[in-house]
C-alpha cells in the first residue's frame, strides 16, 4: 500500500512543480537586448507577421473661424482619422505586415534583416507609400568578455514600448507619449526653400517634406551585454549612431548617442515571456540638421515593470514608465490640407529651441482571467511643450484605455480596446482653433489580428 501511496504523492508533488514552472516561464516581461540584439542558435531562417486592424471614431468635425473669411469652417481633425492616410474615421488596414530573414554565419556572428510592408507611419515617405527595411543588423558575440557588438539599423536603448518585440504589444494604439516624443519623424533638412515660419519660433514642414517615422531605430553599432547571478540580472547597451533612416539618410553632422541600463529579478523562465521585476534607465542625445544649423534632441526616462504567469490563469503584470523630452520637439499636423486653413493647421509644427519641452508618463496593468483571455487597462499621459503654455501651444494629452486580448498562442492573438481620450490646450481663446479641436476630440476604438508565421 505504501508504495502506491508514495507513488501517487510523487506524482502530485511533480504535476505541483510543473504548473509552478508553467507559470513561471511563460510570463512576458524579457531582456530585450537578448531577445531583439541576438538570435537563438536553431532559429527558422525565414519568419514574420502580419496585422490586420479596424479602427472607429465618430469623425466629430471641429469648426474652425477663419477671420479673413468671416465664417467657420468645417474639418475633421486628424486625431479623429485613422492614419497614416487620415481619409476615414473608420477603415481596415493592415498596419504592420514583416518579413524577416535571420541567422548565424558562425558561431560567433548571427544577422537579422526585416522588411516593413505594413500601412504606417515608417512607410508613408512624402505622403506616399513606401515599403522600408525595418531591421538590418550583424552581432558578434564571444570576441571580447563583457561585450558584445552590433552594427546596422538598430532599436535604439530607449523607452521600454519602443524597445520590446511585436509579441509582447497589449494594445493597438500606443500610449500618447511614446506615439509622439520617441516615434521621432524625420524631416527633409536641407529643403529647395526655407519652412514657413510657425507659432512661437517653429516652422511648418508640408507632408512632402515629411521622411517617416524611425519606428525607434537607427543606423549604428552598439555595445551591450547582460550577467546573471542566480535570480538576479543586469544588462546594459550603449549605442553609438546615425540620426536618420534608409529612407531620410543622414540628417545630422553629429553622432547620436543612446544608453540604457537595467536591472532584474528574475522567478523563472527565460525569454519574451519570462517571470521578473525589472527597473531601468535610459537616455538619448542627437544634434537634428537643418539648413546647416545644429539642433539639441534630447530625451530621457525611467520606468519599472512586474510579470508573473503569462497564459495562466491570474497571470499578472503592472508597468509604470516616465519620459521627457528638450529641444527638437514636434506637433503632427491637426488637419489636412483644406480651403480656408491656416498653413499652421495643417503642416507639422517643429520645435528647434532648446528650451522647448514635453513630458508624460503611463501606467498599465493585466490580468489573465483564463488561460487565454487576459484583461487589461492603461491610464498615459503627455504634455507637450508647457513652457509654451502662455503662447497658446502647450497640449495635455490623456488617455484611459481598456483592453481584452484572446491568446491562441504567445505569438497569434486577437487584441480589442477602447480609448477615452480628452485633449487640454491650456492658455488658448475659447474660439481659437486649440480650443476647437480639442473639444472635438473622440474616443476610439481598435481591433487587432496578431498573426505570426
């Protein structure tokens, strides 16, 4: 009778120790210089994704009064399109769609290159659409103790959303923040002619001058490296690199500097969905071009983040990040282009003065209430350029997002959310276009297939 008895505990105890180590290694926080920098040793050669989206705002027009003309006018603002192509309030698209080719040439040197075919900000160059290369990078590892090196088109260290990978994304849209201050577009720097002159010492760049978006990365070589000591972790990257893209180039004289340093506890797992409390720093400096002139880009933050039981029942995780911003700091247009517009309306707004700033912060939390249905809600804000508030330029941004996702796999997923967001321009007339567009601001809805093959 013993026997079976001990038999049958052992069992138990093992079945225990198993679902502990499923919850364990499954969550989603990760070291993202590993994961992003390297590629494992039996990776496939050929992968990507691909994802469909359906966003929905009501199309609330603002109304405008244009003092020349003596009358309103009528236009939809762009926070209230879907873009990159701002013509619908509600549409489909497939907004990131990637094709990637990885591996080793030896032992010691793995590459990584990635196509961008998707309908986003990256690939809208000019106001048309333009396919990117995303990724293109080598890494050698084992040359040297504590190093390992990098050259190409990076993910810049940085924020923690600009830096983790498409499979650990819990939201459609991007909190404010990070969509404005560290999505960086690029503009043409050497223009046949000068920018017209905008509020408060900015100019205005037409969308044919406007070069994508970084999709946070940049063309350089980085340092980086990560020690573990039983539970604890600590990695670091610094990176030295180009300010511009394969479709902008090099829009500056100056190098661009980037370094990020964290530290973690790690309960278990390894990988994009590893178990740990995780803290980092980080900053960024670049010297933006523009008809010759050096600018000051700088940015900076701080943040932390706790996961534990990724597709477990009461899996859990909680993010919190703040970041600022001085000098080079730009407003995306509010309109397009319409009759009776002021150039100002409907032309991006970029901020040179190295007393310009912008700050804001998002805090988020998940909880898986199945397996597979994990709940999620996210508070960000950001305040862009406050010490423009008394000319009229200063915007506060705030957003509450709740959020479900079905996870079929870690890497195929069905996302929805629904975002309430207000809109603040303080130091603005109650009839001035600020005030306008902020009044008409809707909420939104997005939907989204993840799907990896």
């Amino acid at each position: 009778m013993n026997g079976p008895v001990a038999a049958k505990r052992r069992l138990a105890i093992a079945l225990a120790v198993s679902s502990i180590g499923i919850c364990f290694t499954t969550a989603s926080a990760a070291n993202w210089f590993k994961i992003q920098d390297t590629n494992a040793k039996n990776v496939p050669l050929i992968s990507g994704f691909i994802e469909p989206d359906v966003f929905a705002m009501a199309g609330t027009p603002a109304e405008i009064y244009n003092p020349a003309l003596k009358r309103y006018i009528s236009a939809v603002p762009h926070d209230n399109l879907v873009g990159p192509n701002f013509s619908n309030s509600t549409t489909g698209i497939i907004q990131r769609a990637r094709l990637m080719i990885r591996g080793w040439i030896n032992p010691h040197i793995s590459y990584f290159f990635a196509g961008e075919f998707g309908n986003n900000a990256a690939t809208m160059v000019r106001g048309q659409y333009t396919p990117q290369l995303q990724d293109g990078r080598f890494t050698f590892s084992g040359y040297v103790p504590g190093v390992r090196i990098e050259a190409g088109i990076i993910r810049a260290p940085s924020a923690e959303d600009a830096m983790n990978g498409y499979m650990s994304y819990n939201y459609v849209v991007f909190p404010t923040v990070i969509n404005q201050l560290m999505l960086q577009p690029f503009y043409e720097a050497r223009p046949s002619s000068p920018y017209a002159t905008g509020p408060s010492g900015s100019v205005l760049v037409p969308s044919s001058e406007a070069l994508g978006v970084n999709a946070f990365r940049y063309p350089g070589i980085q340092l980086f490296d990560w020690k573990t000591w039983g539970h604890w972790q600590v990695a670091y990257g610094a990176m030295v690199g180009m300010y511009g893209s394969v479709a902008a180039g090099n829009l500056s004289n100056s190098p661009l500097y980037a370094a990020r340093l964290q530290g973690s506890y790690i309960f278990g797992g390894h990988g994009p969905f590893r178990s740990d409390v995780t803290a980092w720093v980080w900053y960024q400096n670049a010297q933006p071009d523009y008809l010759g002139h050096a600018y000051t880009m700088q940015r900076e933050g701080a943040g932390f983040q706790y996961l534990q039981g990724y597709m477990h029942q009461w899996g859990r995780r909680l993010k919190f990040e703040y970041m600022r911003g001085n000098g080079w700091i730009s407003a995306p247009a509010a309109f397009s282009q319409a009759l009776g517009l002021q150039p100002a309306l409907y032309n991006d707004q970029l901020y040179t003065n190295i007393n310009n700033t912008a700050n804001g912060y998002y805090i988020e939390g998940g909880l898986f209430l199945t397996k597979r249905i994990e709940a999620d809600v996210r508070y960000d804000y950001y305040n862009r350029l406050p010490n423009l508030e008394a000319a009229g330029q200063e915007r506060i941004f705030k957003t509450w997002a709740l959020a479900l996702q079905y996870h079929f796999t870690p890497f195929t997923k069905l996302m929805a959310g629904y975002y309430f967001r207000t809109l603040k321009a303080p130091g603005v007339a109650p009839n001035s276009p600020g005030a306008a567009v902020s009044a008409a601001t809707d909420n939104e809805f997005a939907m989204q297939a993840m799907i990896s093959f």
